[in-house]
C-alpha cells in the first residue's frame, strides 16, 4: 500500500515485476490519498 500513485517507483521497478493494477482506495477516518500496488512476477501467464 503506497500514498499517491508512486510513478517514479513503478517505473523503477526491475524488468521481471509486472504492475497490472493500481488500485485507489478510502481508509475511513484518514483524510489523505492511498493505494494498493497490484504486482506479479512479468513471467506469469496472463489469466
């Protein structure tokens, strides 16, 4: 789980790590951007 969408993170990431979803999500009682990296190794079959 990040704070704001981490672009430079993502984009860091080593070649064999696949993003496939960036989720945003609400904590309730925090009043500040979140969200959930979705990640898998980039050789795993795509469903």
């Amino acid at each position: 789980m990040k704070g704001k969408h981490p672009e430079d993170e993502i984009a860091a990431l080593p070649a064999d790590v696949q993003v496939f979803h960036v989720e945003q999500l609400t904590v309730p009682g925090l009043d500040a951007e979140r969200c959930i990296i979705w990640m898998r190794p980039a050789t795993a079959p795509v469903a």
